[in-house]
C-alpha cells in the first residue's frame, strides 16, 4: 500500500459482483438463444457488425469484472515513479 499509512482504500465488492451477475446473465442469454444469434449474426450486410459489437460488449464486461476482482483480491498495477 502506498501514501498515508493510516488510510485504507476500500475494496469493490459491491461492483465486483455487480460486474459478475452482468457478465453471467450476458453468457446465459448468449448460449440460451444461440439459434436465434446465430440466424442474425450470419445474415450479411449491415448485422456483420453484430458479432464485433457483441465481442466489444463482452469484453468490457467481463473486463470490468475482472478489474473489480483483482482489486478485491488486492493486485493492482504497480504505479510508475
């Protein structure tokens, strides 16, 4: 820990599992409805960006949550001088 001694930063948790439930609800609808994603996803055109917007969605989710884990867990980047 750095900076003042005597103060403590407090751990995410709420956010944690915040980012989690968004990240497992996000793969439960994904593999729930894969007929349906798969039908949309593969259409051509304008919905080849579907596929690229739904990686970029799941990866800042699921990014995010774990950022908020390893912060709870107490890793964090080590910080340049």
């Amino acid at each position: 820990m750095t900076g003042n001694p005597g103060i403590r930063k407090k751990k995410p948790y709420l956010k944690a599992v915040f980012w989690g439930i968004l990240s497992i609800s996000g793969y439960i609808a994904l593999f729930s409805n894969q007929e349906i994603i798969t039908s949309n996803f593969t259409r051509g055109g304008l919905y080849a960006a579907l596929p690229i917007a739904a990686a970029f969605i799941f990866s800042f989710v699921h990014g995010s949550f774990a950022n908020y884990v390893l912060s709870v867990f107490g890793i964090e980047a080590k910080k340049k001088k």
